[in-house]
C-alpha cells in the first residue's frame, strides 16, 4: 500500500509539471531590501565557488557543492532572498521546512527540507519521497526522470555527489522545486498532502 501510494502522483505530476513554466505578475513598485544571510551564516559557505550574476552581485553557481542541506539552503537564500522576485518564473522563492503556508498559490517556487521516511525509484526513471517536516507534516516530492537523468549525467562527469544514499529513511532530503497544491498522497495512503515537483535536489546526513 504504502508503494502504491508513492507512486500514485507520478502520472499526475508529468502534466502538472508543464504548468511549472508559468510565470508570475510582479506587484511593481519600489525593489525591496533582500533579507540575505547573516555573515556568520555566510563564513561556512565561503568553500563554494561564485561567480557574477546578471547584475554582477556574486552568486553561488555550483550549488552541488553543498555538504549539507544547512549550507545549500544558505547559499539558495544568497542567491534567491524569500523576499525578492527572481529566477526563470520572476517569483519569490518559498522556503519549507516546518510547514506548507495554507495559502501557498500552485506553481510556486519552493525549497523544501525535510526528513526522509520512505523513497523509492519510479518504473520511469524518476524518484518519489515520503518527506517529514519539522511540524510533523508530510510532503509528497517527485523528481521526473528528465531532472534524475540530469543529476546523474552531472555526477558521472565529475560532478560532486547530489544523490549519495536517497533512498534511505532518516536522511536529510533538501532542494528546491515547484509547489503542485495539495494533491501527492500520503504515506499510509489516506488522505493528500502537498506535493512539489522537484527541479534539483540532495540527500544528506544533515
């Protein structure tokens, strides 16, 4: 049962995910100040490489140099403040760890952190997980074959390691993805919860 219900979203998820390219109409008006890492936070990434953006603000642009899900989620928050628009869908990026804001719109971008509980490859070539949150909550998350093949190319040329043991219950799973509302199936298969399409992501001991 609890196979079934990992595996239910697949289908739904390969046409919900070709809404991920919608992009989002900006407020306007005056930019708002980024709410960036504090310089201590800052210190223990000082390891992964940066290059110039578009503005020539610095960005962190090997994000799978990360050795934990801490030091990915501060360099992301870098690169992407929760407060500013921005990315390939000029949204503001939400990031999830101790909840899914009830409210959350579809197709949101979004890092999620959570806790491994149960993960498994799909017949397609993509990956599933069973993911807890802090507050105890669940998430759906399912990485489509196309983003697996690409981690995978990336690690065998050379690459560092995403995916080390992603599979294994209680391991960190961090990345980041589009929100797909509240439609992934939960573990015991009852019920739904939220479910996010996943762009990139890494399995860590923390």
């Amino acid at each position: 049962m609890r196979i079934l219900a990992l595996r239910s979203a697949a289908t739904t998820l390969l046409l919900a995910t070709s809404l991920a390219g919608c992009s989002k109409l900006g407020l306007g008006g005056k930019p708002a100040r980024p709410e960036l890492p504090t310089a201590r936070q800052l210190k223990y990434v000082r390891y992964m490489s940066q290059a110039p953006g578009p503005d020539g603000r610095k960005l962190f642009n090997h994000l799978s140099q990360a050795r934990t899900c801490y030091d990915l989620e501060v360099a992301m928050r870098w690169d992407r403040p929760p407060n500013v628009s921005g990315g390939p869908f000029d949204d503001k990026m939400v990031y999830v760890s101790s909840g899914v804001p009830a409210d959350l719109p579809k197709n949101s971008e979004v890092f999620l952190t959570g806790i491994i509980e149960q993960g498994q490859t799909l017949p397609s070539g993509g990956s599933v997980w069973a993911v807890k949150l802090k507050s105890g909550g669940e998430v759906q998350a399912v990485e489509t074959s196309p983003y697996t093949a690409k981690q995978d190319e990336a690690q065998q040329s050379g690459g560092h390691p995403t995916m080390v043991h992603p599979y294994t219950p209680g391991r960190i799973l961090c990345g980041y993805g589009v929100y797909q509302g509240n439609n992934g199936m939960a573990l015991n298969g009852h019920g739904h919860v939220p479910l996010v399409s996943i762009l990139f992501a890494m399995d860590r001991r923390s």
